[in-house]
C-alpha cells in the first residue's frame, strides 16, 4: 500500500513538473515570429527576458570595472574618465545585443545586410558627431587641453570650464558662453595660452613724438610696469624701441603675468598711467600727420587762330 502511494505520488510530481516546464517553455516562445526556417527572426518573451539579464550583468560588470580604473584617480581626471567610459559602455551593449541574439538562434546576417545601407546612411549624416566624439577622446586622454586652459578659437578667448566627450565649453572675457566641437582642436590651428605653464607674455605698444628723451620714455614704460601687482617681477618687464615709425618712435613695453584672462583690464590700467606720466614729462604722443600739397594748375588760353589772308582774285 505504501508503494503504492508513493508510486502514484511520483508520478503526479513527473506530470506537474513537465506540465509546468512546458508552460513556461510556451509563454517564453510566445511573440512575434517573422520568417521561416534560417532566415527567420523571432522576438519572444524569452529572447526578452535574456537581453534583460544580459544587460543587467553587463551594467553590473562595466561598474565594478570603472571603480577598479578610477579608485586611485584625482577627481578631474575621474570625470574625463567617465566621459570616455560613457562611449565604450555604448559599444559594449551594442556588442551584447548581437551576441544574445545570436546565441538565442536568431540569424543576425540577414539583420546586418537589411540594415546595411541605414547604417553607411547614418555614418555619413553623422560624420561630424563621429569625428567630434573620437577628437573628445583624444583630447581626453592625451591631455592636450585641461580645465582652466586659456584658449583662442577664431578670434575669440575663452576659458575652459567643461570638457565633455562631443563639445568644449568655455567663458569669454565678456562672460559669455562658447561652445566649441571638439573636432576643431584637432583640425584647426588654435591658440592655447596656458598648455605648457600659466605664465604669459603682453605688451602695451606707444609711440612718441620725434625728439623726445628716448632713456626717459623707457624709464616711465619700466615704472608703470612695476607699479602694477599683477605683474610678475620676476621674469622682469622689459622695453623695446620698436621702430622709427612715419609720424612716431615706436616703443613696447612687454611684462609677464599669471593670469591672461584679465589682460585687457591690466592693459588698460597701464595705458592710463602711461598717459598720466607722459603729460607730467612733456613727453607728446602725437597722432599720424599728412601733408598735403594743393597745386593750383592755371587755365589754358584759348588763342584764336588768325585768319588766312584771302588770296588776291585781282589777277
């Protein structure tokens, strides 16, 4: 009797297993089947629920993996590094989404050739994206620009506050934003003033007037250079008589400072005081001069022309 029970009790669990198993087999077959034989294509629930799994552990893994790679990073090279990390974890899924697929036993060939002539359509409308997110790379890991570089893209100086994997933005003196696409630090010729250190050389250009104490001028171009705090004593100012101009000697005063971002104010600064010691000294920035010669051309005179004698009919 006790066999028998436990006999028909295996047999129930056999039923109920394979039932159950085949129902769950059915639900996750269950969707939407296109095709037939090799090329076909099948979305089902199961496939579904694999690339859910398979997302779920490639997030998990590109995680740890990012830790692992920026646990000993300072925090600015730990945001580039994550910008980057942003574009391979794209790839990555990309990969994962085709390598499910074809182990789920769908035929992806037939899906690349459809989707071939979309993708050459896509790479060619998105050149400029391509082009601006490898340069953002490059410029990322290189280190060819940092935040807080001073720089100069088509007349206009900025300087950088973000770097992001597609654009770079910076603040122009006037305190507006530039938002510049990466491709052109790699393509055009642009102007970085603080790459290899953060201290710079200006200058402030004056001319003066022909006969002026030229040992005196430099002196006065020296003093208002040292009176400024901004400017580094060390490398020292120093003054170049440029030229002999058409109306002016033409003088330079060149100076060194750390922060180039605020050199118009400083030039400015310096201009006035050049101003104010001149007039002290009778020193006379003179303005381009032309002379002018007015030649009063005389009027022709029109002499008539004498009138032939006749020719004498009295022969």
């Amino acid at each position: 009797m006790v066999k028998i029970l436990i006999m028909q009790d295996n047999k129930v669990q056999d039923i109920l297993e394979t039932n159950i198993w085949d129902s769950i087999l059915k639900v996750l077959d269950m969707g939407i089947h296109l095709g037939h034989g090799d090329n076909a294509i099948n979305i089902t629930i199961g496939l579904l629920l694999l690339l859910s799994l398979a997302f779920v552990a490639t997030t998990f893994l590109l995680k740890w993996l990012r830790y692992l790679l920026t646990r000993k990073m300072e925090g600015e090279d730990k945001l580039k590094f994550i910008s980057v990390f942003k574009f391979i974890k794209y790839v990555v899924y990309m990969v994962v989404i085709i390598v499910t697929m074809s182990a789920a036993g769908i035929n992806i060939t037939l899906l690349i050739t459809a989707s071939a002539a979309l993708f050459v359509g896509l790479g060619l409308a998105l050149q400029d994206l391509f082009q601006d997110i490898i340069a953002g790379i490059f410029i990322i890991l290189d280190k060819s620009l940092n935040v807080g570089d001073i720089v100069d893209v088509d007349g206009k100086v900025g300087k950088v506050f973000d770097i992001k994997l597609r654009t770079t933005r910076a603040i122009t003196r006037d305190d507006k934003v530039i938002i510049i696409p990466n491709h052109k630090f790699i393509s055009d010729v642009i102007y970085n003033y603080t790459q290899n250190h953060k201290t710079t050389r200006e200058g402030v250009t004056v001319g003066v007037a022909y006969g002026s104490d030229v040992q005196l001028v430099t002196e006065i171009l020296l003093q208002c250079a040292q009176e400024q705090n901004s400017i580094l004593k060390n490398p020292k100012p120093f003054v170049f008589f440029d030229d002999f101009g058409d109306s002016a000697l033409v003088f330079t005063l060149h100076f060194f400072i750390s922060d180039v971002f605020t050199v118009l104010r400083l030039k400015s600064r310096i201009r006035y005081r050049i101003d104010a010691l001149f007039r002290e000294h009778d020193i006379t920035i003179p303005f381009p001069q032309r002379d002018v010669h007015i030649y009063q051309s005389r009027p022709l005179q029109h002499s008539s022309v004498p009138n032939k004698p006749k020719a004498d009919q009295s022969l």
